[in-house]
C-alpha cells in the first residue's frame, strides 16, 4: 500500500436555504396572511480522527469535499430541511492547515475525537418572519447565508512518546516487534520500512507509544535514500531512542554514523536536534560488539548507552526503566493551537470604495456582498432595510466622505444606483 502522508482538498460546509414568500390560501379565504417558512441551515463540515486509518492516501482521489446545502423554506409555515454535516475522517495526527492564511485549523491528534472545520450557512427567513402591525403582507424572504470553500492541506505527523531513529537496517523495526505487538515487516536488506510504524510499549503497568520510522541516511536532507520527509513523524515525538548496529555488522563504523545521523535530524530540523536521546546499541549477540561499545562510549561520555540485542530479546529491561523515567521529566506530546476560521459564512469583514474614471462610485467587499446576498430588490421592506443598513455600516458616510454628491452614480456589485445625500 502506497503511504500518503500530505495531501490538498477543497472543503465546504452546506449554504443556508433561502426563506420561502408565500400566503396562506384556503377556499373562500380572499387573502391569508404569509406564510412562507425559513430555509435550512447548511450542514457543517467536520473532521474526524479515526485510529483506523493510517494514510491520507484516499484524499488523493477525491479533491471536493462539500456538506449539503440546507432546503429552502416552503409554504405553509414548513421550515426547510436542515443540510446532513460532512464528516471527513482522518487518521489520527492529521494537521488540517488553511492553505491561504496558513493557520492550522485543526491538530487531529487525539483518536475518535470530533472537530467542526467550518459551520453551514444560516437558512434564511421565511416572509412569515418579516410581518409587522405596518406591514402585514411582506412578500419579501430572505436569502439563506451562502458559504465559502476553502483550499486545505492535510498533513500526517505520527503522534508518538518514544521515535526510533537510525540508520538502515540496525534493527530498528525487531526492536519495536520486540517491545510490543506491533508487527512491522523485518528484512536483511535497506529499507524494509517505508512509512512509519506505531506500537505500544510498556514497563511496569506503565505504557507509551513507540514510532518505527525509515532508515536513515546520511544526505537524507537531499533526497539520498527514501529522503528525510518522513521525519516530519518525530517531531512529535517527546524523545528518541537512537539505534546504532554496534557489531558493525555491515561494514559500518557506529561510532562515525552516530554523528552522521544527529547531524541529518539537526539539518531536518533544529527542533529535531533538541528532542531528547538515548542510544539503543543493537547486535550485541554479534562479534567485535565489545570493542565497537568501548570505543562508543569513550567516544560520547555524555550519551546514555544500553548494549541490547534484539534477535535475543536481551537488555530491554534497563532501557525501557530509562525511557520511563526521562518521559515523566518530560512535558506531553506538541498539540497545535488552532484558530477558527472567520465565520465561515464565506464573508469577511470591511468594504472598500473606488471611483473609476467613468466618475461611478465603486463599492465592493465583504460587507457588500453580505448586503447585496441578503437583500431582495422586488420587496420594498427588504430594500429600505437595505438604505438602513447602508447608512449603519458607515457606506454611506465613507462616500460623502470620498466626495459623493446627489446624483452620483454608485455601483455595488451589480446594482447601480444614484447617490441621494
Ligand atoms: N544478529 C542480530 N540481527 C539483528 C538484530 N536486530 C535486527 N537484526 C537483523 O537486522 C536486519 C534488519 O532489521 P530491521 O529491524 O528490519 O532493521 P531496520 O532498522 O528496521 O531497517 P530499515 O527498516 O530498513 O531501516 C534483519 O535481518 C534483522 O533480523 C540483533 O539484535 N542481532
Ligand atoms: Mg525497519
């Protein structure tokens, strides 16, 4: 199966239904009062982090993701069926960023757990809802609330206690079958794994998650192996335990490739560098594992050792003490804060005038459109609430200003008007 772990969609919550104008009509009955009902509201759009899942790559076939709008509002007072919310699931550790502003909207890293990304549309009112003792047959409803879509990028970031980082095929993956029921594929040639790998660890009734991830290699940073964009894994990852094939089974010098991989997560990342470490020195059932330890230790006083031997099973006692005892210094796993998305109805705030060189008034911007989606220019109510609104927001005031005189030719969207001071 092909690991997928960034991906871009287009998501939308459902519009509001339009507000029904109607009149309630029965034999004999000249003429009933309205009774045209509200729209219904659109459904929301909603991620949902399902442990099940451990790739993005379905959001490689499907680009669209849109909830369902909301009914319109009918006759007889019957209120339009509310839009059925979209849930988009995702494996858990999904980032969901805004493309355009780059904020992240959702962190997905807690499993089963619910977010609403954006909110459907309010439905608009029925003509019932706009009766007055003044005006008793208003034959104006109002528009539902249209919503906007939004470009979003997924990314997966494994969410783990412990990451296993080092080179091909120093045992990284037997390792992690060793300590928990994960059954990652092992195999004598460079890269056996090829996306990560989680599984549960414990000691001592006390249990964290443990990531498998691909071999490393030096140049990782620039393209050489499988790369380094899988180690976007571990930044989430509280500590490391770094595994060096200590017989040098392989020809290799564990001491050199210590280095040379903390010098690979460092270019990756700064953050990368900081996270804390202890070396697994694996193979110890091998030969020249005594001397190549020796010449470890000697070389990074400073580095905490544990000689094991994953083929036997052996010396996972003392690290795993260990890694227990760092993550409780440790504070827990990075969450993102997340920022809601303006609204969502699709309007942002604020207008903006223009006078182009034909002398007409150009108005646009959220508010307008706002204005204009929620206006019905056959109804004399709805335009005068229009002029009031116009007025409210500062529209009016902001074209005096701008040199707006009687007369004038205003344009907002596609409605053109004159100018009365
Ligand atoms: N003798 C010996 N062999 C081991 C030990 N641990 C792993 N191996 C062998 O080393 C080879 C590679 O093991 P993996 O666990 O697949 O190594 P890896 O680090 O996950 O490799 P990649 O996924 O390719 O990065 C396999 O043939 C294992 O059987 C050990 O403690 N002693
Ligand atoms: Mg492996």
């Amino acid at each position: 199966m092909q690991f997928v772990d960034k991906a871009r969609i287009v998501v939308k919550a459902g519009n509001g239904g339009d507000g029904h104008a109607s009149f309630h009509r029965e034999k004999y009955v000249q003429m009933g009062g309205p009774d045209g009902g509200d729209g219904g509201r659109g459904g929301d759009l909603v991620f949902f982090a399902d442990p099940h899942m451990s790739t993005l790559l379905d959001f490689k076939f499907q680009r669209f993701y849109r909830a369902e709008n909301g009914e319109p509002g009918k006759p007889e007072l019957s209120t339009g069926k509310n839009g059925k919310p979209l849930v988009i699931r995702v494996p858990v550790g999904t980032i969901v960023r805004d493309v355009e502003s780059g904020a992240i909207l959702a962190d997905m890293s807690e499993g089963n757990k619910e977010r609403i990304i954006l909110r459907g549309g309010r439905g608009g009112k029925g003509n019932a809802k706009f009766a007055t003792p003044t005006h008793q047959a208003p034959r104006f409803s109002q528009p539902g609330i249209k919503t906007a879509e939004y470009e979003v990028e997924l990314e997966l970031k494994s969410i783990a206690d412990v990451g296993l980082v080092g080179l091909p095929s120093v045992g990284k993956s037997t390792i992690l079958s060793v300590l928990t029921a994960a059954k990652p594929k092992i195999a004598a040639y460079h890269f056996t794994t090829l996306s990560p790998n989680l599984g549960v660890a414990s000691r001592h009734n006390r249990s964290f998650v443990l990531a498998d991830i691909p071999g490393l290699i030096e140049g990782a940073a620039e393209g050489a192996g499988l790369g380094h964009d899988f180690l976007r894994h571990i930044e989430r990852t509280r500590m490391l335990v770094h595994v060096v094939d200590i017989s040098g089974s392989e020809m290799r010098d564990p001491v050199e490739d210590f280095q040379k991989i903390n010098d690979e997560l460092s270019k990756f990342s700064p953050l990368l560098a900081e996270i804390p470490q202890l070396v697994a020195a694996n193979k110890t059932d091998l030969p020249e594992s005594d001397e190549n330890l020796a010449r470890f230790k000697e070389a990074y006083p400073n580095v905490e050792v544990f000689p094991v031997s994953a083929a036997t099973a052996q010396g996972f006692e003392a690290l795993l003490d260990r890694v227990v005892q760092v993550l409780d210094t440790l504070p827990p796993v990075l969450r993102y804060e997340e920022t809601d998305l303006a609204e969502s109805t699709g309007y942002e705030s604020g207008f903006h005038i223009e006078r182009g060189d034909d002398g007409v008034f150009d108005v646009s911007g959220g508010e307008i459109e706002k204005l204009l989606d929620s206006t019905n220019p056959d109804d004399e109510l709805s335009m005068r609430r229009f002029q009031q609104l116009l007025i409210k927001n500062g529209i009016i005031s902001a074209l005096r200003e701008m040199g707006a005189k009687d007369g004038d030719s205003i344009r907002l969207g596609e409605w053109e008007f004159d100018f009365l001071d």
